[in-house]
C-alpha cells in the first residue's frame, strides 16, 4: 500500500496543498480505503481503490453513475475522477452514517426510501444494465479463475435461482437507475435528508432490488419493510411490487455470497470474507426455504 500522500499528487485539488496541513481520518468501507480529508476547516472524501477491484468494476461507467446520481440531488458532488483505476475526491457530505442500529429509527428508513424514489425517478439512466442473474454468471467465472471454494450446497440453491430466474424474466419491468449495493454505511442521514454514496456497482435495474437489498443488509423488520415501502411509493405498496421485492432479498443473498468469496479468494484483508459469504449464504437458504416463498413468485 503506497503512503496517502502519494495519491495527492495526483488531484489537482490538493497536489499543491501543504501535506502537513491535510489531516486524514480513516472511514469505513469493505473493498477500498476511504478517507476524511481536513483542510482548513473544509473536509473532502478520498476513496483509494482496493485490490482486486478493476476485476469486476467498471471504473468509466462509476464516474458516469456517481454524476448522474450527484445531479440528482442523493449524493455527493464528485471533484475528482481517475477512470484508470477509480481514485476519486468528493465532497464530503456530514450527517449519521447508518447501520442496523441507526435503522432502528423509522424515520430514517422513511427518508431512505424517499431518496430511492428520487433517484430512480431521476430522469437520465446509468450507463449499463445490472441483471443479477448476469452478475452471478460472471462472479462464478471468477471464482473459477480464482480456483475458489463456494460455501456447501451454493450448486443446489443456485439450481433454485435458474427456477426463479425463469419467473421474473416473464415479468419484466422497466428499469431505472439504481444503486445496487445498498449497505447500510451507504447511507447518510442528517436528520432532514438521506444521502447515497458509494456507486460502484450501479446500474439500470428492478427498482424493488435497491429496497429488497437495503432490507437485507440493515437486517430489517416488518415493521421497517412497511415504512420503507410506504415511504418509496408514498403510501400503500402494489402487492406484486412487494413480491419482488421479497425474491431480491434471496438473489441479492446468493449474489453477494459469490462477492464474498472473491474477496476472500483476493485476499482482502479488510475483513474475513469467508464468514461473510457462509452467513449470507445461510441466510439466503432461510429466505427460499420459507412457507410463502412460492406464492411471491405467482404474485409478481
């Protein structure tokens, strides 16, 4: 890992800024290294890509989707944008990141649905399509070209999705753009307003993935699905609109399942990416293994 300061040099921003007077604070993030910025008074945020990434992010279509999303009024304005490999300055925006806990608190679940909302009702699309079955396709082949081991029983519940797959591409909707990797720290709430960040995986999507995912990685209770929902279609939600969102809860699972391992096969040291991947796993053969499963997907 190079020293921080010699990512500066390549900003315009601070290239000429005395280093000595660049106070750097360590935020969260899985993947890449992320950065608090504090130069007289005004703070940035410095994003230095991790290893492995450039693998399975496309780093032109992320600054196009973080701009778009920035002129949508849900996320920060970006200042810097390296395409070659995804080194990017933004301005910093302040309030509560969110977790689980903090999600607690229904009224930031009722404002994350309204940015949702605006931002996939935002006019201009992303560059590409996410389609989950498509993703899964690719992160196998990585694994594969990885020589990575898959959590106990992945073939069979992957055998469940080509069923599911079947269902929802009979029921197409139209796609708008999406974030797509709604963790919870991806979220910031000051109170008034929620802000999203973190573009990387974005695309033009189901809009119901961006709700059943968010559900899923803040550990969501009825209650929370019924505000989130509520407050994304400003009042009672479509039944069929609810289904999807239940199927994504179990795709988005077994996707980022696959996700895990790569990182645990890359040897990410941020955290351990293997008890990550068998977790989600668990919980995704939970989800599938329900009663009410199959009646969600003839409600579509």
């Amino acid at each position: 890992m190079k020293d921080i300061h010699e990512y500066y040099v390549r900003i315009p921003m601070l290239k000429d800024m005395p280093v000595e007077e660049i106070t750097a604070e360590r935020l969260g993030g899985l993947t890449n290294l992320v950065y608090c910025l504090t130069y007289k008074n005004q703070k940035k945020l410095l994003r230095i890509p991790g290893s492995g990434t450039d693998e399975f992010i496309n780093r032109q279509n992320e600054k196009h989707d973080a701009m778009v999303a920035a002129e949508s009024g849900v996320s920060a304005k970006v200042l810097f944008f390296d395409s070659s490999d995804g080194l990017m300055l933004s301005e910093f925006i302040e309030g509560d990141t969110l977790n689980e806990e903090r999600f607690q608190n229904l009224g930031s679940v009722r404002r994350s649905g309204e940015a949702l909302r605006q931002m996939h009702q935002h006019g201009q699309k992303f560059k590409n399509r996410f389609d989950v079955f498509e993703k899964i396709d690719e992160y196998l082949t990585l694994v594969k070209k990885l020589n990575a081991d898959v959590p106990d029983g992945y073939e069979m519940v992957k055998s469940e999705a080509k069923k599911i797959r079947s269902v929802m591409e009979a029921k197409p909707v139209d796609l708008v753009p999406c974030h797509c990797d709604p963790l919870a720290e991806n979220f910031i709430d000051n109170g008034e307003k929620v802000f999203i960040i973190d573009w990387e995986y974005a695309g033009n999507n189901d809009p119901m993935w961006d709700l059943g995912d968010l559900s899923v990685e803040a550990n969501f209770g009825q209650e929370q699905d019924k505000v989130l929902l509520e407050s994304y279609f400003a009042g009672p939600p479509p039944k069929d609109q609810v289904s999807r969102m239940v199927i994504y809860k179990v795709l988005c699972d077994l996707l980022w399942t696959l996700w895990g391992v790569v990182q645990h096969a890359n040897k990410n040291p941020v955290d351990d990416f293997w008890s990550y991947s068998v977790g989600r796993f668990e919980r995704c053969k939970s989800l599938i293994s329900q009663p009410d499963f199959k009646d969600h997907l003839t409600t579509i």
